[in-house]
C-alpha cells in the first residue's frame, strides 16, 4: 500500500505536468490571432487566457468522464499505465512545442493511455466504439466544421462592411477579437483542463482510492484548472507564432471570424461529451478565414507539416506510451526509470529551445527564412492591377514621369527641355 501511495502521488503530479503543458502548448488556440492583429498585446492576451481557462475548468466534467470512464476499461487499469500514458503525452507535446507545429494535446493524452493500455492488457481494455465515436470523428470533423462556418463568417463581415470606414470596423472587429478569444479561452478550460480531471480520477480509481464510476473530486478539479492556467500564463510563443503568422496573414475581421467560429465547435462539443481537439477546430478555423478574404491565401506547406503531425499524433504517443508501460511494471526501479527519463527529457528540450529564443518580444516577428508564395498566389498576384492608391500604383505613376516622352517630328515644336521649363 506504501508502494502504491508513492506510486499515485507520481502519477498525479506528471499529470498535472501534462496538465501545464497543454496550457502552454494551446494557449496559441485563443490568443494567436489576436495577438497577430494587434488587438492584444502578448502579455495581456495570455493573462486573460489563463483566467478564463480556470474558470472554464469548473463549468463542466462531461469530458472528464469520457476519459475516465469511456475510453478504457478502468477496472483493468493500473497507475503505471497512467505514469506510461503521461509520459508519451507530455514528450509530444514538447517536441511539437519546439518545432512550433499545433498539434493536439487532447490525442497525445488518448493515444499515450491507449498504446499504455495495449501494453498491459491488450486491445480488450480499449473500448473501440468509444475511441471512433466520441475520438477519431470529432477530429476529423471538427477542423472541417470550423474551417467553413470561419471562411463563411469571413465574407459574410467583409460583404457587411464593404462600405463602411475602414478604420472604424478594424476597430470594432479587434473589440470583437477580444471578447470572442475571451470565449475560446473559456472554451479551452471546459475541454482540456477536464481531460486531465479525467486522466487523475483513472488513476485514482485504478490505484483503489475512489471506486469505480466516480466523478473528479472537487481538489482534482482545482489543481487542474490552475495547472492548465499557469502554463497558459507563460505562453507558448513559438506555437502562436505559428497559429497567427504561419499558416495566414489574418486581418481583423477574419480573426474575429475565425474565433467566433472555433469557440462555438468547442463547447458544443464539451457540452455532448466529445474529447474534442481545441487545436484542430482552431487551426482549420484559421485556415478557413484565411480563405475568406478576397485574395487571402493559406500556406499550404505549413499546414501540410500541420497535418502530418496531426496524423502522428496517437501513434507516437501510443508507442511511447507502450514502452515506458513496459519498463513501468518492472516494479520500483522501472518506475523511477520511467520518471527519470522523462525528467531528462524534458530538460533537454528546454536546453534545445533555448538556441533560438521565441517570446513576448518577438512573437509576431516573421522568420527570415520564411517560405515563398506558392505559384498560384504568384500568378494572381502578377495579373492583378494595384488598387488606386497602393504602393505599387503610386511607384508606377512615379516611373511614368521620369520616362522622357518621345521626341516629335514637327519641327515647330519647342526642344523637350524647353517644354518642361
């Protein structure tokens, strides 16, 4: 009973150390936008993130319950499955953390206790219809749903405003950014800060201290909800760097579009009881309004390293998840082996980070090696006159005058220098 004390106390702290990544890892999900257009400034934006997160934490435990209770068989469940589980999650979050990719923390917490899981009991502790229903369709449709109802959203506002003062509706619209982010923030805690909630109350109910069936205790709900707000008070610059310049250049309508559209698939689907990935619905809600603006473009090669991570996600985290489960049940030193190469790993890659720093300072700077249009985006922009007014128009009217008109035939016509006295 000692061991297992110790045991669950591990377990519980490396989830809230999940728990603290995903803040800083999704944090780019409410506030990337809005820091992008300016509507926020970095700092402020991730604060307010951080305390609607830990109101949203409280509002709701259906998600935490499909965790708990729907996704594995939890009477064949032991803690270190769990410790395995985390430790899949937690190291890919960080690695994607680092390459600045959005990648769901939602599907390295599934797919860490399903490799987990596997591994000790087989595939009859997973139960298959859950993870289809309520995992693998939500996240396909989730990114779809959102991605349309943002670009629908986008050209809706731009066709409402065509007339309007420019300045005026930008202003409006950032107002709007601000309280639509605010919602998404609120969103983010009633999905993600329950599904730690949820991966607790399993290993709690694994390690024989609640029984079966259980809901969060109300002291888990609290420490997850403060967990996912401090990571998201840090920031994870380098994800919303990505989010807000990478995949889109976005104006203020269309973020305004884009987290309207994001927050209202995120709590229709906690309120239903999906373990949805806020980072999915975000990410194609971005796309999408990136879509909506006339001449807006998506670069498709981020988003296409965006998706393979997407696609990567559950099997890495399953594999990892599956070894570490593997040296876990060796007994106490495999535990602690397991605990310290997670130790170990994490601080390698805060070593690594460190290389090129990405913060509140530079967050909306974009990198120099950034890529090219794409040819198509080329084309359109080659065959496009200027607006009136434009840069390109004015440098235009600017080479017309200094290119010296034609010398004319008529001999009673004064000398060119004459004429332009």
């Amino acid at each position: 009973m000692e061991h297992i004390s110790l045991l669950l106390a591990i377990v519980v702290v490396t989830a809230l150390v999940f728990d603290f990544t995903n803040g800083f890892h999704d944090t780019a999900n409410a506030m990337a936008t809005t820091i992008s257009t300016g509507a926020l400034k970095p700092k402020t934006a991730v604060a307010m993130s951080a305390v609607l997160n830990l109101v949203g934490a409280f509002l709701s435990v259906e998600v935490a319950n499909t965790i708990s209770k729907g996704l594995v068989n939890e009477e064949g469940i032991q803690p270190e499955v769990i410790l395995a589980a985390l430790v899949g999650a937690i190291l890919w979050n960080l690695v994607t953390w680092l390459v600045g990719l959005p990648s769901s923390s939602s599907h390295a917490l599934m797919g860490g206790l399903i490799g987990a899981t596997v591994a000790s009991i087989g595939f009859s502790g997973v139960h298959g219809d859950v993870v289809v229903t309520k995992v693998l369709i939500p996240a396909v449709a989730a990114p779809l749903v959102a991605g349309i109802a943002a670009m629908l959203a986008a050209r809706l506002t731009y066709r409402l405003d065509r007339n309007a003062d420019k300045k005026t509706t930008e202003k409006g619209y950032r107002a709007g950014q601000i309280a639509s982010a605010g919602l998404v923030s609120l969103a983010h805690g009633t999905n993600d800060a329950q599904k730690t909630m949820g991966i607790i109350t399993l290993a709690l109910v694994a390690g024989g201290v609640l029984a079966p069936g259980s809901n969060p205790p109300v002291w888990v709900i609290v420490s997850a909800g403060l967990a996912i707000a401090l990571g998201t008070y840090l920031g994870g610059w380098r994800i919303i760097r990505t989010m807000g310049k990478g995949l889109t250049d976005l104006q203020p309508q269309q973020g305004f579009a884009a987290q309207t559209s994001a927050a209202t698939v995120i709590l229709a689907s906690s309120n239903l009881g999906f373990s949805l990935s806020t980072t999915h619905s975000c990410s194609g809600a971005v796309m999408g309004a990136g879509l909506g603006r006339k001449g807006g473009v998506v670069r498709w090669s981020t988003a296409t390293r965006m998706f393979v991570a997407w696609g990567l996600t559950l099997p890495a985290a399953g594999l990892v998840g599956a070894g570490a489960e593997y040296v876990a049940r060796q007994g106490d030193w495999g535990v602690y082996t397991v605990t310290a190469f997670l130790i170990a790993s994490c601080l390698a890659i805060w070593i690594i980070s460190r290389r090129q720093v990405v913060d509140h300072t530079n967050v909306n700077d974009v990198d120099g090696d950034a890529e090219p249009a794409g040819v198509v985006t080329t084309a359109i922009a080659a065959v496009t006159p200027p607006p009136a007014g434009s840069v390109a128009a004015v440098a235009d009217e600017d080479l017309k005058t200094t290119i010296p008109a034609p010398a004319s035939t008529d001999p009673t016509a004064p000398p060119a220098s004459a004429a332009a006295l």
